[in-house]
C-alpha cells in the first residue's frame, strides 16, 4: 500500500490524445516513483498498539456519526475494486487535491 494524489484544476485546459501523447514524449523530465517510507523509519513502539487498538471500533462510530462539516476527516465507503480516499483538500489557488491508497478494496 501506498498512499497516491491527484489535483484537480477547475480551470485546466483541455487536451486532445494526440496532444498529451505530444507533451509526454517532448518533455525533458523524467518521471519517477517515490519510493515509501522504509519500516525502520516509523518503528512501533513497545506497547503502542494494545488497549488503543481496541477502543478503534467505537472511536470510528462516534466519529462517523457526527455532521459532515464537523467531522473533520472524508468518510469513504469504497466497494470491491474501488480504492479508500485519505484526504481531500482545497488548495489556496482553488485546485482540489486527492490523496488515496494505491491497492483496490
């Protein structure tokens, strides 16, 4: 699992194939993956995932059943082949940002 993100421009321009097909194969950087945060680097600490572990199922309730504009965090329900969204925000130049896990439901 890694976690992915796109940004939405309302104001984008629109392209043909041809012409994205053009702009791929005429641009001068390379593209490359990131690669995710080794385990070493986020150790678990002793103890940390016990009684808290738990307590997840009733925290998630709570919180589900809150209004939507006071939850604080997207609620998603994705079905098999969908994939979860993690975060969702308004850019300040009014571009919308998306941020999922890349493995499928």
């Amino acid at each position: 699992m890694a976690t992915q993100s796109f940004t939405l421009d309302p104001n984008a321009t629109t392209y043909t194939d041809d012409q994205i097909v053009g702009k791929v194969n005429t641009a001068t950087a390379q593209i490359t993956r990131a690669s995710s945060v080794a385990a070493a680097a986020r150790p678990i600490a002793d103890a940390e995932v016990t009684t808290a572990k738990l307590d997840t199922g009733v925290a998630k309730a709570n919180l589900d059943a809150m209004a939507d504009t006071a939850r604080g965090y997207v609620k998603t329900s994705p079905t098999s082949g969908q994939f979860k969204v993690i975060a969702v925000e308004r850019q300040a130049d009014g571009k919308l940002k998306v941020e999922y896990d890349d493995v499928a439901v």
